[in-house]
C-alpha cells in the first residue's frame, strides 16, 4: 500500500503470485448473466456477503477496483470467528454496497491463508485497488471494526474508489450506514445526560470502567461528564474571581483549569495544575494529580500538550 495507508492499515501481503495463478481467460458472457466462477452472494444480502475459494481470487482483486473489499479469513471450529463474523456481515450489509465482506474458509482454502499470512484466526484484511493490507486478528468489539470499516472507506476514496454495488430491489434508495449501538452502559450513561443527570452519568461510566478497566471512551466520557458536572451552574466570572479571592484554595484553582480545558485554553490549565502539584503535598498534591489526568482525558492522549504535561508531571512527583 501506499504511505497515505492509516497506521491501523499497516503490514501489506502480497498476493499477486496468488492472483497469477488462477488468473484465467474469461468465457464469453449473455448480458446481464454472471461470471462463470464469480463468487456467490449470501442469501440476505445482495452481492455485498461473498464466500471466496483460493480459485476465486481473481475477480475479488477485480472487485477491489470498484468497492473495497474486507477479507474474513476464518474456520468453522474456531469460536472467535463465530462472535466476529456476524459482526462483520452486519456493519458490511449496513453499508448498501459500499463495500463488500469476502468470507474465506481457512480450511479449504490454504493458498489464501498462506498469501494472507493468517497465522491465526479469525485474520481480517482488506484489498483496495487490488492491493491488500493487513487490518486485524481476532474477535474485537463492534465498535472498533465499525471504525476499522470507515477507515478502510476513507483510504478507499483517498485512491479513487468511490464505487457502489447495486443492493436490494430495483428502486430502493441506497440508506447511510446506521451507527452501530452503544454498549449498554455507554447508552445507559448518554440517556442519564440528554435527561440532564449527570450523576447517573458518572455512575454507569463509573460501572463500565469497572466491568472493564481499559474501556478507552468509558474513561474519557467519565472525565467530561465529571466535567459538565463541576462546572455545572457556575459562570466565568464567577469561577475565575473565586479563585482570585482565594488563591489557597485549591478547589476553586482547580475549577479555573476545568474552566480553562472548557474553553480550549488547555495549556492554561495545564500549567495551573502542574504548578499546584509543584506546591502541595499528601493528599492535596493527589487530588491535583488526579484531576490532571481528567483533563489528559478529555484533550486526548494524542495531544502533544498532553504528552509535554506528561512529562513534567511525572518529573515532579518522582
């Protein structure tokens, strides 16, 4: 692939020797008739669900210059493949022909899984344009492959590859893919704020965080939501001049630096907080700390002004 492939995109295969060897002359075909050796549809979902043979190869490179194509290398005796699967059939049949799933069965179809360098199943890749890419291994949550499914469409369109394959009845309009849902505290969590009860919020964000402690949006959403809550019924002035009235109070400091990351001046904040860190001590210097790393929350990890707080923070406690 290209250098404008997405990191989550990386380790391209080579499958051309794969695609040489069943290479074959194409018979002559009535119009409107299907290929001899095209891969066949799955019942439910019009030529965007296909199960592919090493010999079929071919027309899915083909395919690939039309719609991306996702590759789900998987077995009947494997149990991840039996939670990934369906996942995958169901965000692909949302995408109304935008792209297509290909299904290979890794026990009927070695020369597939050795181009593909599956050295586990489920392996998932994609080939957009005729060229693969590697995208992942084993059984993930819904959310991550929707958002592997859309980065795979971004890439698709950054190489021209805007097409779109005719799906259900004549006449019906093609539909925008549907989000998929939220885990059931996430959802749970994002009711309590739409209502307004930011305490409710916290408590199911709280209880995802819990169930599972490296749920990445579970700890970002608690760290807004405690957020919105801090600053709830407060206005600028008023934060910004308890501070001043007070400047040993650490809670209304702290509120100017949540005030601050609410308004976008994160490093403001930043350098407000690492200052009380360099000034308390005990329980006082644990509390900034910790607020600290909400506000790392909410700007994002990937936040250059995260990563220099970072630094500084861990070269004053330690």
């Amino acid at each position: 692939m290209t250098d404008r492939l997405p990191a989550s995109m990386a380790g391209a295969v080579d499958l051309s020797g794969l695609a040489a060897r069943h290479a074959r002359p194409a018979a002559p075909q009535q119009p409107g008739a299907q290929p001899s050796g095209a891969p066949q549809g799955a019942a439910g979902a019009v030529g965007v669900i296909v199960d592919v043979t090493d010999a079929d190869f071919p027309q899915i490179v083909e395919l690939s210059k039309t719609v991306p194509v996702v590759i789900d290398i998987w077995a009947e005796w494997c149990g991840p493949c039996k939670q990934l699967t369906p996942i995958l059939e169901r965000l692909v049949t949302a995408y109304q022909g935008r792209i297509v799933l290909a299904r290979v069965d890794a026990d009927q179809n070695p020369q597939l899984v050795q181009a593909f360098q599956a050295q586990s199943i489920p392996t998932v890749a994609a080939v957009i344009g005729g060229r693969p890419a590697a995208l992942f291994t084993g059984a993930i949550p819904e959310a991550q492959v929707a958002d592997v499914l859309e980065q795979v469409l971004a890439f698709a369109a950054q190489e021209g590859i805007t097409g779109r394959l005719p799906v259900g009845e004549p006449g019906d309009e093609p539909q925008e893919p549907q989000e998929p849902p939220l885990p059931p505290l996430h959802q749970e969590a994002h009711d309590a704020l739409e209502r307004g009860d930011h305490a409710a919020a916290i408590d199911a964000f709280e209880r995802a965080v819990v169930a599972n402690p490296r749920d990445g949006e579970a700890i970002a959403g608690l760290a807004n939501v405690r957020l919105l809550d801090r600053l709830h019924g407060t206005t600028a002035d008023a934060v910004r001049q308890a501070a001043a009235d007070a400047p040993d109070d650490l809670e209304a400091q702290m509120l100017v630096a949540d005030l601050d990351v609410s308004g976008g001046h994160v490093e403001d904040a930043f350098v407000r907080l690492l200052d009380l860190v360099a000034a308390t001590t005990g329980p006082q210097r644990q509390d900034v700390r910790l607020r600290l790393v909400d506000l790392f929350e909410i700007v994002g990890s990937d936040d250059p002004r995260v990563a220099q707080a970072r630094r500084r923070l861990t070269t004053l406690l330690f």
